[in-house]
C-alpha cells in the first residue's frame, strides 16, 4: 500500500492568513486535519478594500501564530510532514512573500520537499478535497479577485476558455455594495439585500453579453450602478431594489456565459456529464447557486459547489495542491519567487487593458 501523505500548506496572497494541514485518505479524497484562516477584513473595512501595506504587515504578525495552531490542531509533530507547501502566486508580491518564505524557511528546516503553489490552481483541484472527480471538469471561479472560465484537463494543465476583461464579479460586488453603504466586503450584504428587493425595478446593462465568448465584463454594469445611486435620495426600498437588480443583472450574465463556456468544453473535451465546479467567495450566493444548477441540469453538467470553507481563500487547497503537484514530481527549489501574475493557461490571451478587440 502507498504512503499516504501529510502536508502543510500556506496561503498569503492577499487579506486572508491561512494554513492547512492535510492528509491523503483511502477514499482519494483528502482529511483536513486543521483549516485555519485569519481573515483582515476588519482592517481593510474603513478603506473599503485591500490596502496592500497593511495586509502584507498582518501576515507578518500572524504568520507564526498561525502555522503553529495549524500544526497544533492536526495533532502531528513538524517531523511527521511529508512536504510543505506555498502559494507564490498571483497576488499582491508583499503578501505572497511572506507565506512563500515562511514555506520554504519550514521545508529546508525539515529537509523536506516544497511545493510552490499557483493560488489559481489551488482553486481549481479545491473540489477534490471533498470529491473523487475525474478530469476534465468545468471550472468556474468567481472570487474577488478573479472570474474565469476553465477545463481542467489534469493537474498542471489547463485551458482558459473565458476570463473578465475588467472587473472581478466580487469586486463588482463588493463595489456596489460600497455604492449602497453596505459595508466591505459586500458580497453577502448585497444577496442579503436583494431578497426584499424587485429585481425588476432597475433595467442594468448586460456588458457584452452576446460577443467575446465567455469572456465577462462588469466594469458597465457597475457604472450604471454608479448612475442610478447618484440620482436620487437612497432609501431603504431603493437600496433593496438595487441590489436584487445588480444580482439579477449578474444572474442572466453568468447564466449566458456558463452556456457559451459549456459548449466550448463540449467542443474541446467531446466529454458528456462532465462536472461542473463553481469556486471562489461569489459561489456562495444562493440564487447564483440556484440558476447554476439549472443550467447544469439543462445542458447535462453535474454542478459542484465545494464547501464554503474551501471556496474562499484557505490552505487546505494549497497543501492539496501540493500533494497533487508532488506526485507529479513538480517539486519546486529555494530559488523561486513570488509572481503577481501567473495564468495557469500560459497560452491564454492577456484580455485586459487599452486595444483590446472583442
Ligand atoms: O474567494 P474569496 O473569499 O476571496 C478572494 O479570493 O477574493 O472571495 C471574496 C469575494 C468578495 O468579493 C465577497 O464580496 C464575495 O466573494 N462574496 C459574495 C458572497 N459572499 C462572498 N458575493 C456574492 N454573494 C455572496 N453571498
Ligand atoms: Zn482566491
């Protein structure tokens, strides 16, 4: 019988401390021994998103503190770790340096290998955790920070099928939210909003619904978001109509999209009831959730949602990714550094900036 593998992993890369301690079991899924995440949004909150100087301080002050409860929650001593693994990007590089340092300092102490993780893939192989899946599967994330369609062909190979040209979809989020006084960040605030609202009150833009594939687009809708609320007084009905227009909004968009990108995987794969993952923070809204299944039902997708806990950031996808790269034999040197920008479909177009044709 194979030995079953223990990891650490830690993630830094953007306003979440993470570490993980994980472990291989017979079912080819994994036991999360310790999951612990300390999040900064208190700190960001009164500047309403990420200052990077004060997330890459935190890390600092928490990295030890953090590690050290991962390792002590698994009941494992240092020595019964097999590797270490460590997001290296992409992100913000003050942050990621320092879970990224913290991982190899850990690793050549130890004599054991290090893994560095791209934050991406942790991501996409999160699903299997919890899921005996078989590749290729549809990805889609939609975090604050990234929204993408992907097939994940296998570990280290990918294919970007769609991305945003703009903005994040938790960003567009996260920014309305702002618009509406709703706090940072606002993800939640607004689907919470939303359920007393008329999703049908505010006829919002659908950025470039019917071209580009399934690229996305938000920046539009957000400005138009932007225009409404300069218009008149908010009261609480309007802010609550709003929101539940802002998620309609984003509902028919991904509705759309997701079509689009399931046909290209069709195309690509030739491969029938395929999984169909929905990651990141955003995959936590209910009615994205309930229209997600729909499609997925209609075109013949098995929709898989991994739990919460593993679809915002967190280490234990780092350290499963690590295992899963390990077996690979991609085990990385002391020399590597942080990237702030790392596609995992290298041969992806870059879809942001001026002199982009759609
Ligand atoms: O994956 P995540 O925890 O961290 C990043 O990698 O960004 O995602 C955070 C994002 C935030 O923009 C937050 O507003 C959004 O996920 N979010 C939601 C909900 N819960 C969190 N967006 C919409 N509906 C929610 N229920
Ligand atoms: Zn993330």
């Amino acid at each position: 019988m194979k030995k079953k593998l223990t990891f650490l992993g830690i993630e830094t890369s953007c306003d979440e401390t993470a570490a993980a301690v994980i472990r291989e079991n017979e079912q080819g899924t994994a036991n999360v021994l310790a999951n612990i995440v300390s999040s900064q949004t208190k700190e960001h909150e009164k500047f309403g998103g990420v200052v990077p100087e004060i997330a890459a301080r935190s890390h600092v002050e928490n990295i030890d503190f953090i590690v050290s409860k991962a390792l002590k929650e698994s009941k494992l001593n240092f020595d019964e770790i097999d590797g270490v693994a460590a997001t290296a990007g992409p992100g913000l590089i003050v942050c990621l340096s320092v879970g990224l340092n913290m991982g190899k300092t850990i690793a050549g102490i130890l004599k054991k290998p290090f893994v560095a993780v791209n934050h991406l893939e942790g991501h996409a192989l999160s699903p299997g955790l919890e899921n005996n899946l078989n590749f290729p599967y549809l990805l889609l994330l939609i975090s604050g920070g990234h929204s993408q369609y992907l097939i994940v062909h296998d570990v280290n190979r990918y294919k970007q099928l769609g991305t945003t040209i703009d903005d994040a979809l938790g960003e567009a989020f996260d920014k309305t939210a702002k618009m509406l006084n709703l706090g940072y960040p606002g993800g939640k605030e607004i689907e919470s909003y939303a359920k007393r609202g008329d999703k049908n009150f505010f006829k919002l833009p659908l950025p470039i619904i019917n071209k580009a594939g399934c690229n996305l687009s938000f920046a539009g809708l957000k400005t138009a978001v932007l225009r409404e609320t300069k218009k008149i007084n908010q009261n609480e009905t309007f802010k609550h109509n709003l929101a539940a227009s802002f998620q309609e909004t984003v509902i028919k968009i991904l509705s759309k999209k997701t079509e689009v990108a399931m046909d290209q995987f069709l195309k690509n794969t030739k491969k029938q009831n395929a999984a169909f993952v929905i990651a990141g923070g955003v995959a936590a809204n209910a009615s994205i959730q309930k229209e997600l299944i729909s499609v997925s039902k209609k075109r013949n997708f098995y929709p898989i949602f991994p739990k919460l806990e593993f679809c915002g950031d967190n280490a234990a996808m780092i350290a499963w990714a690590g295992i899963k790269r390990f077996k690979k034999k991609l085990i990385d040197n002391f020399e590597i550094k942080a990237k702030s920008r790392w596609p995992l479909d290298s041969e992806a177009p870059y879809m942001k900036g001026p002199g982009l044709i759609l």
